[in-house]
C-alpha cells in the first residue's frame, strides 16, 4: 500500500538537477515526504529531463511569474508545504517566503558567511575559494531569507581544498557532500513539519 505523503516538497531549480535527482529518490515511497513539484525557470535546464525521466510534474516560469505570485499561486495550488531550492540562482521574493514561514531551503557550495551572496553560485564559488587561500570548503544547507545566503544555517559539512585543485576537481568534491547530506536534512525538516 502506497502511503500518501504528509510533507508535500517542491524543487525550485535552474540547472543540471543532480541535487534534484537525489531528493526526488530520496523521497521515493517515503511516507514522510515527497516531491510533488520541479519548478524551473530555464526552459534548457536539465532538471526538466530529469523529473520528466523520475515521473514528477516539472513546471516552467518566468522572472515575471517568480515575481508576481504566478509561481506561488502554483505552489498553493499543488498543495506544497516545504520548498527546497536546488540549484535555484534567482532571489525569492518576499511574498513567497511570508506564504512559507521557515519552510524554503537552499544548499550552498561553500562554508557560509564566507563566499556567498549575489553572483556567488557554481564555479564562481570554487574559483572565490581557491583565489582566498582558503585550506578547507563544503556546503552550508540553510533557510532562505530575502537576502542571498543569510538565513539561519542548518548543517553544514567540510571537504579539504588540496594545493593542485581547480575550481573543477573542487566543485567535484563538494558536490559530492551535497547528494550526501541534504537529503537526510530536508527528511529531518520534513519530519518537525508532518509531526
């Protein structure tokens, strides 16, 4: 018997999808939670591919529909209770998050407060991390406020930065930390939300 689930999760999203991939599996058969929505505003990303390959609705927007309640309106309309950023490079407006009190997500590629705010996503990130001298990076999963990458920290995980290392060999193994960890954290959000 397939159990309904209590925590209904959409992925906004602007790229590859990996990170989506791996809570849309994540969640597979959970009677905790389950991705109900991809929601996307790139028409080429690939996280379409993937949720259509994964059998989960995907539904593309605009910058105008993010920004004038269209993409809420959606959400409301799926029912959703927990958005998860993944990938997602636009700011969330205001009224989104007031209609999701501490219930949206995102993962960032480095250790928060360093390296983050506008512009700071993908290679940027790395390349910023090795143009610091910094030794060690990682990913920091926290609430999403009105200003990028300032809201509360949740988790976060380190990975060393090697002297050979590139942006390329350094996005590697902190994308790793990413499919490993944030879905054990999203389930842990889920579980206070379902309760």
């Amino acid at each position: 018997m397939h159990l309904r689930p209590v925590v209904r999760i959409a992925i906004l999203a602007s790229g590859g999808g990996s990170n989506a991939q791996r809570l849309i599996e994540h969640f597979r058969g959970s009677a905790v939670a389950g991705v109900v929505l991809v929601a996307g505003d790139r028409p080429q990303a690939g996280v379409f591919a993937r949720a259509w390959d994964l059998g989960v609705p995907a539904y593309r927007f605009t910058a105008v529909q993010l920004r004038d309640g269209t993409l809420l309106r959606e959400l409301q309309a799926q029912k959703v209770d927990l958005v998860v950023l993944a990938g997602f490079l636009r700011l969330v407006p205001v009224e989104l998050l007031r209609a999701f009190p501490d219930r949206v997500l995102n993962i960032h590629p480095a250790l928060l407060p360093r390296h983050g705010g506008k512009g700071m996503w993908g290679h940027h990130v790395h390349a910023a991390v090795l143009a610091a001298g910094d030794n060690e990076s990682g990913i920091t999963i926290h609430r999403v406020n009105e200003r990028y990458d300032e809201g509360e920290h949740l988790f976060q995980a380190r990975c060393p930065v090697l002297p050979t290392d590139t942006p390329g060999t350094l996005a590697a193994r902190v994308l790793a930390l990413e499919h490993a960890h944030y879905p054990p954290v999203v389930e842990r959000v889920a579980l206070t939300l379902g309760r």
